[in-house]
C-alpha cells in the first residue's frame, strides 16, 4: 500500500467512532500535496446537511488522535468539511449513492471532439460507467478514460 493510502486509509479507522458517535457519515478522506503543502481532509455527511459547527466538533477530537497517533511525516494542514453539492463520485460507494443523479464527467482524452460530458448516471462496473445525456442517448465511458465525476451543480 502506497503511503497515501495508508494515511487515509488510518484516519478512516481514528475518525470513523468519533463519527458514528455524533451521528455523522464518513464521505472521503484525501491527503494530498497541493503547491508546498500537505493537507489531510476528512468529509462528513449527515441528513440536512454538515456545519461549520459539525466540522468544528469533528476536528477538535480528530486533532487530538492525529497528536497522539504521530502517523503522518512532516508538517500539513488538517481540515474537515462537507463533501458539497458538486461532490467528486471517487468510489464506488459514491457512484451506488448517485445512480439517477445527473453528474459532469471529464475525460482524459477528447472523444468525438469534446472532453465535458453531462447526463443521469445510469450505471457502473468495474470497467465503466454509464451516463443517459439530454437526449436520451446512453454513452458508455472506460473508467481509465475518466479523468473527473462529480454531481452537476446547478444555479
């Protein structure tokens, strides 16, 4: 296991108590490098919707495993927040939750001249992923061509 995925992978296993305990869904957790920094990010969910209050609770108790633990090298950012509307589907427990959401999805590659596909996703395997666009038509994407999904978010 890369050591991302080991950080993730043993936050999932501190924050997920302190989450059931406050009636809270685990969405994700990252750690990535963005300019010089390191961030590790754990996104809630709960019915109705997160706030700055829940992210608050969460962070407070998280930070003091995340002392105690030791099991990140160097210095990064810690941060807990909602997922949000225009939430990127990375797993395939996102996919199951948003099958008949209409979701935006980024190709690597263009295929038939455009990389930006909009549509109800309608199906995925470990393969691909099926999206329903505007008119009806369904397009069939390879998951290795798939660059982004994320929920549509609308104004």
């Amino acid at each position: 296991m890369k050591k991302r995925q080991e950080i993730e992978s043993h936050t999932e296993e501190l924050v997920t108590p302190i989450l059931d305990r406050m009636g809270f869904l685990l969405y994700d957790t990252e750690y990535v490098k963005e300019g010089t920094d390191y961030y590790l990010r754990v996104y809630i969910e709960k019915e109705g919707g997160i706030t700055v209050d829940d992210c608050e609770a969460v962070s407070r108790e998280m930070n003091e495993l995340l002392d105690k633990e030791d099991y990140v090298e160097g210095s990064y950012i810690f941060e807990v927040s909602s997922p949000g509307l225009g939430r990127t589907l990375k797993k395939d427990k996102h996919l199951q939750m948003s099958l008949g959401e209409e979701v935006e999805l980024k190709t690597f590659q263009p295929i038939e001249k455009q990389k930006e596909f909009e549509g109800v996703l309608q199906s995925f395997d470990s393969e691909t992923v099926t999206i329903a666009e505007e008119d009806g038509k369904e397009r069939i994407f390879q998951r290795k061509d798939i660059a982004l999904i994320r929920l549509a978010f609308h104004f």
